[in-house]
C-alpha cells in the first residue's frame, strides 16, 4: 500500500492494516533475529580461530624464553626483568596444578556419570552403619566450580603468554619495559576502569552466573524426590524433561500442565501489562486536564499507595475475598441475605477474573506516576498546532499523546511484559494458584509457569523439571524482548521525538 493511501484510511483501517501487516512481517523478522544469532557465533567462531592462529604465531616466532614461558608460567617475564609479575604468573599455575590434584580432578573424573558409589547401611555386629556412597548434587556443583577454575586459568595462561612475547617485542625495538611498581600505577591511571570493573565482573561470576550453570545443568538431570542425594545417585537423562513438558504423548499431566500454564501465563502477561499501562494512562491524563484542582493531592494519593508494601495488600485483599471475608459481608448487607462468592476458589474464570482486576489496583499507581512525568514534558505547541488544525481531543491523543507515550515508554513497557510473565508476588500470595484441580500436575488454575517451578520446587522436589521450565521461560523472555524492542521505534528512531 502506498503512503497516500494508508493516509486516507480511518483509524480501525489503519489498525486493521498495521495488525496484518505486523503478522505478515513477523516470520521474516523472526528468522532475521536467528540469522542474526548465527552471525554472532560465526564472529565469535572466527575470533576463537584467531586467537589460536596468534597463539602459535607467538610460539613460533618467540624466542626461548617466550617458548619456555607455554610451559613454566612467567619464565618470559622474570628473563626480562619482570621477576614480580613473572612469579604471579608462576604462582598462579603452582595453585592450579594444587588445586586439580587435591580437588577438581576428583570430580571432574566423575562429571560423566555424576557418580557411581551409592549410600549403602550395612550392618556391624548389633550396630547399623552407613557407608557413604557418592553425592551426585556435590560433584556436579564442584564440576562446575573447576571448570569455572580451569577457564579463568586458561585466561591467564594467555595472557602470561601475550606478555613474554610483548616483552620480546619491546627489547627487540630498545623500548621501556614497565616494572611492577610501573603497571600498578598504570592500573591506577590509564587502566582505572579495568580495576574498578575486575571486582564486579569477578561477582557476577561467582554468584549469578555460575548458579545459572548449575541450575542449566540441572535439567539434563532426574535430580528429583525419588533421586535426592546423598542417599541416592542422579544422573544424566538428556532432553528427556523438555519431551516431557512439550509433549503430551510422552510427559503425560505433565505436558499438559505446561501447556494449560503458558497460555494462561500469556494471556495474564497480556492482560497484566495493558490493563496497567492503559488505564494508568488515563488517569493520568484525568490527572493532568487543565481545569483539574489539587493534582499534587491526588498525585500524593497515588504515591502514598505505593509506599504500602506489595504483598501487604495483596495478602489483605487475599482475606477480604475469603468466603466469610469483608466483600461479602458487605455484599450481603446491601442485598439483604447471605452473599458467599468464592472468588478465588470457585471458577478458573472467576478467579483469574480476580486476580487481574487485584493487580490494576497495586500496578496502576506505578504507571499513573511514570506517564504524569512524560505528559508534562510533551510541548504544548505540538497540542496547539492541532488545535488550530481541527483535531478534537480524540484525534489529539492517538496522533499526539499516544505516540509520544509509546515511543518513551517501549523499554519499560517490554520491561513489564516480561516482569508480569515472572510476576510470582500477585499470584502467590492472593490466590496460591487456585482453585486447585486433579487435571494439572501439582498446580492451580491460576498458577503461571515461575509458581508452578516454586512449588515444583518446595513442595516435591521435581527441580529436574523446574529447571528446565526456567530455562523454557528464559528463552521465550529472552526472544520476545529482543525481537519486540528491536521492532520499536524507539530503537529504529531514537531522535524521532527529540
């Protein structure tokens, strides 16, 4: 369709054609977000073979102190002078042979089978005694700790290697070479930002993502009730928990859980975010109308809602919706006669009825708050304009208002989606995931998919499945956020509103 033509259509025309076109381009937007993907690894590919290209490069033309230095850690640098540095180097490697040989081997010589010595009780004399067998979680959790070790030590190995053969290199030409006392003021100048980030980054390693790892790991695994170390083994199943949560044939109750939860869990994202981000709007802008008296009074209002802890209000609701709670006391006075609606235990469409409508009444005010900031930056001329060009208080807000909010707000509102698919505080603690049924595997009818992995979790130990869901509800987060934000204005145009 050509400009001029989707110019002269009505507002439903444009949306109707905006709604097939988005449909029609999304297979082609879809494959190009994986074809980007691949592009990424064949980058990340090639840098490797480089990197291995250089590694032999400098092997071959160092001289011997650089050759020894592949072998004994820092030899190049104490023969040039560096002797502090050259001993971390070699200290560094003294640690790691130490660290192998009393620790890591032992359990990376077991990560294949995750064990296979089981906790037995045998019997001494009058006495029972149990002979301690293998601990699948502990090998698996050591595992990752030496490989995270190994990996950091190769690090080191080349850049031990980069060093002697940069030190070659600099005598070769007469340059300076930088004593320690030298590289330490560097790392205190010219490097700062590696000091300060070399912290942070160690953190983060250490305590997410060596966790996600694990947990990763985890789901190949039938670490589960009837596998819980140390009185027995897990091991190894391969893709046998994702068969059973995408496949109904073979996972039973189980993938047919999965498959109820993630369309709820969808359609509560869905109605979570919008209901939110719409009706927010609105009283926003009620809010901001000129003519409206004591907006800093209901801007406080608003604030002072939120200062009220989140899972106060919901476990309050959650009482005031019980049978015998304070809504049907109320609706029974004004009926005259005995009220009792089980919100939340009746209907799964009454409950999930509820349960959306409990969340405007916590998420609102978050949006009422952001979009009243952004409604008071939007100029003014921009509204007088229209007005002079006829546009009625409609056509302001879908050509004006509309656009502006959607352009500044995209990221939070992705944000948000994303956070409504993980929100486990709204669900947990008003319905507990009620009303429960026999035709779901250990969850309720308004149970989403990160509920359902905490009680699969605390409640039955099944954390060979709760991983693997995790992981499943990673990658389609992890999808619909690039591929939403990449397709936003926001990103295609960020001067469009500056």
């Amino acid at each position: 369709m050509k400009y001029i033509d989707y110019k002269q259509l009505n507002p439903f025309q444009k949306f109707a054609y905006n709604f097939t076109d988005f449909f029609k381009k999304l297979p082609g937007r879809v494959v190009g977000f994986f074809k980007a993907i691949g592009r990424f690894f064949v980058k990340l590919f090639t840098g490797i073979g480089k990197g291995v290209a250089n590694y032999v490069t400098r092997f071959i033309k160092g001289d011997f102190a650089v050759k020894l230095s592949y072998l004994i850690f820092g030899f190049g640098n104490i023969m040039k002078g560096q002797i502090i540095k050259g001993l971390l180097f070699l200290a560094t490697e003294v640690a790691y042979i130490y660290f192998i040989i009393t620790f890591g081997w032992d359990n990376l010589s077991k990560f294949g089978t995750l064990g296979t010595e089981v906790t037995q009780i045998v019997s001494d004399g009058p006495f029972k005694k149990t002979i301690w067998g293998h601990n699948s979680m502990l090998i698996l959790l050591y595992s990752v700790v030496a490989i995270a070790v190994t990996l950091v030590f190769l690090f080191i190995y080349i850049a031990n290697t980069k060093s002697a053969y940069k030190l070659q290199q600099l005598k070769a030409e007469g340059k300076h070479i930088m004593t320690f006392k030298e590289e330490i003021k560097d790392f205190l100048d010219g490097k700062f930002h590696i000091t300060m980030l070399s912290l942070p980054v160690t953190l983060i390693g250490v305590f997410t993502i060596m966790p996600l790892i694990f947990m990763i790991l985890i789901a190949f695994t039938n670490y589960d009730r009837t596998h819980m170390p140390p009185g027995t083994l897990f091991t190894w199943v391969g893709f046998d928990n994702f068969a059973d949560l995408v496949n109904v044939a073979t996972g039973g109750k189980k993938g047919v859980t999965f498959i109820e939860l993630t369309k709820w869990t969808i359609v509560w994202a869905v109605f979570a975010t919008f209901t939110n981000y719409i009706l927010g709007m609105v009283v926003a802008l009620m809010i901001n109308k000129k003519g409206i008296r004591l907006k800093s009074l209901w801007r406080t209002l608003f604030v002072i809602t939120i200062a009220v802890p989140q899972f106060v209000s919901l476990l309050l609701m959650n009482q005031m919706l019980q049978v015998d709670g304070a809504i049907n006391i109320l609706l029974s006075d004004i009926a005259g006669q005995t009220v009792e609606i089980k919100f939340l235990n009746d209907t799964a469409l009454l409950a999930r009825a509820t349960v959306i409508i409990i969340n405007c009444w916590v998420g609102i005010p978050y949006t009422i708050l952001s979009a009243s900031g952004i409604l008071m930056n939007i100029p003014v001329d921009l509204y007088e304009s229209a007005r002079i060009d006829g546009a009625g208080p409609i056509k302001q807000f879908t050509k004006i208002t509309l656009p502006y909010m959607l352009f500044v707000t995209a990221p939070s509102l992705i944000t948000q989606f994303v956070g409504n698919i993980n929100n486990f505080n709204v669900i947990y603690l008003l319905s507990g995931g009620g009303p429960s049924t026999e035709e779901l595997y250990q969850a309720g009818r308004t149970d989403i998919l990160v509920t359902w992995l905490f009680k699969l979790t605390m409640n039955q130990q099944d954390y060979d499945l709760a991983a693997a869901i995790g992981i499943l509800v990673f990658i389609v987060c992890a999808t619909l956020s690039l591929i939403t934000f990449n397709l936003s204005k926001s990103m295609k145009d960020e001067e469009a509103f500056s």
